[in-house]
C-alpha cells in the first residue's frame, strides 16, 4: 500500500509542471510557496503525507533541493528545519479550504475580541 502512495503523490508531482521548474529554478522562498499552492490543489495529498513519509523519487527530489537551501543557509540541523518548514506549509494547506469561512464563522467577542 505503501508503495501505492509514493505513486500517487509521485505522479501529482510530477504532472504539476509549476512545481518542477521550482524544484529545479526557484529559491526557498518560492519553492515553499509553490509546495504551498500545490497542496492546497491536491487537497488529498496533506492527507497521505500525514499516515506516512514520502519516499518516492519526486518527492525525495523537491525534499533534498529543501534541505540543501537549508543548508546553505547555514540550518545546523537542514533535516529538522525541513520538517518543521514542510509542516507548516502542510499545514497551511490543509486549512487554507476553511480560510472563506474565517470572516463569517460567528466568534464570541467576550471570548475572543480580537478575533470578533
């Protein structure tokens, strides 16, 4: 099953033409908001990578290209700083479908005020 998944979110890689010219041409900045947009796309995606760790070669390439900007920006720990940028961009993204309910969804000033 596993290997199924490496596929799947291989292909949805490799079928997203934006994302692989930022893997190869992008800097951190624009390779993480690109990441971003592509999963926001691919709403099914945030889902598989959270049973478990991609480990097809699409995925390990934009994952490397990552950890060697972190690198090069001097991250004494480029896997863990990756980790933790991936996760927020993954996390961002499972949320950005409710970012249209943030205006209208009722919020309790007493609770909340800034928020309301």
């Amino acid at each position: 099953m596993d290997d199924l998944f490496d596929l799947a979110l291989g292909n949805a890689l490799a079928r997203d033409t934006t994302i692989q010219r930022a893997i190869t041409n992008a800097s951190l900045h624009d390779l993480t908001l690109t990441y971003h947009r592509h999963l926001a796309c691919h709403h099914w995606v945030t889902r598989v990578i959270g049973m478990r760790a991609p480990r097809g070669p699409h995925c390990l390439r934009l994952s490397e290209r990552m950890r060697v900007f972190l690198a090069d920006a001097g991250a004494l720990d480029p896997l863990g700083a990756d980790y933790a940028l991936t996760n927020f961009v993954i996390g961002g993204a499972t949320t950005a479908s409710m970012a249209g309910d943030e205006c209208t969804a009722p919020v309790d000033p007493e609770v909340a005020p800034l928020s309301a």
